[in-house]
C-alpha cells in the first residue's frame, strides 16, 4: 500500500530537481506522451525511509486550444487527479508570480490535498519569498531546497499523514 505524490508548479521552479532526489537512479518510467515535448515521468520515490510514487509534471501556461500548452495542463490535470495529494513548489528567490497565483487558484478548485513547497530557500534569499507565499492561500509553506537536500524532514512531516 502506497500513496501517490504529484509535483506541480510553473516551468524553472525546481520541480525536476526534486523529482531527482526523491527518485534517484529507481526512475521507473519515462512517458513519452506522442507531440508531447516535455513527459511526464513517475518514479518510486524515497524520503527518509518513507517511500511512494511521484510524478514529475512540466508546468502549464492557461491555453484554449491545441497548443503545447494546452496538453501540459492536461497533463497537469491528470497528475493531480491521479494523486493523493500535491506538492506545488515555488521559487521562493523569485517570490510569488502571477504564474504561481494561477496554479494556486487552479489547485483551490481540485480535490486532491495540496501542500506549498517555497523551493530554493537555502541561505537567506528564499525567506521574503517563503513569507510572501502564504497569501496563496495554500496553508503554510514547507521551506525546502530541492537542489542542495534542506528541509527534506519538515517535508516528511507534511507528507506523512498521507502514507
Ligand atoms: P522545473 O522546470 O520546475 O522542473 O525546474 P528544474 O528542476 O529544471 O530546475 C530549474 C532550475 O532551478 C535549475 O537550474 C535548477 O538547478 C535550479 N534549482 C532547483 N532547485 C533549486 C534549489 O533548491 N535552489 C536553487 N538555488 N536552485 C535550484
Ligand atoms: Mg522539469
């Protein structure tokens, strides 16, 4: 019995990186969804000792139509659906976009429980970012730095009512 984490948020916001680290070399497939440039990849993913499936997803911008953009939002939405609950990261150094506020209403309407990851929060730079990102509305941000391995405890403790 295991759980499924899908990760979500604008393109260059660490998600991959974290998808790397929690899966390491087990990546156990690649989809590689035809006209689909960026693919979805899932993996069994491990945190200090808790293990479950994660899904990498690119990132979408709003589109209409039958455009790149429109099948990573679909792409995007059957992550979400397929998950027990999400991590939307943000790139605490860059603060909050308009971008990031689109995800953030777009995920207030899904069902699947959603917990704020603020990315890139090592050193100082990330903390007005972290605090700026609790006016998504998502509940209270986890401090993590997906590149150099920081917070993966506080993380932990977020996912672990879902294992
Ligand atoms: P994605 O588009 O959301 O999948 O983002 P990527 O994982 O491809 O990362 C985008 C960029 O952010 C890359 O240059 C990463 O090295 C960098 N990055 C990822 N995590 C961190 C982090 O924790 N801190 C910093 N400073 N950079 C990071
Ligand atoms: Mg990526």
């Amino acid at each position: 019995m295991t759980f499924t984490v899908a990760i979500v948020g604008r393109p260059n916001v660490g998600k991959s990186t974290l998808f790397n680290r929690l899966v390491g070399r087990r990546l156990a497939i690649v989809h590689d969804m035809p006209g689909v440039t960026r693919d979805r990849r899932e993996g069994a993913a491990t945190l200090l000792g808790m293990e479950f499936q994660v899904i990498d997803t690119a990132g979408f911008e709003d589109a209409h139509d039958d455009s790149i953009e429109a099948r990573m939002r679909h792409q995007t939405d059957t992550a979400v659906a397929s998950a027990d609950v999400v991590l939307m990261l943000i790139d605490a150094r860059a603060g909050v976009t308009p971008l990031d506020a689109h995800f953030a209403e777009y995920l207030r309407k899904q069902k699947t429980p959603v917990i704020l990851v603020a990315n890139k929060c090592e050193g100082k730079a990330g903390a007005p970012g972290m605090y700026e990102s609790y006016g998504l509305g998502l509940g209270e941000p986890v401090p993590f730095s997906a590149e150099h391995g920081e917070g993966l405890a506080d993380l932990f403790d977020a996912l672990r009512p879902f294992a």
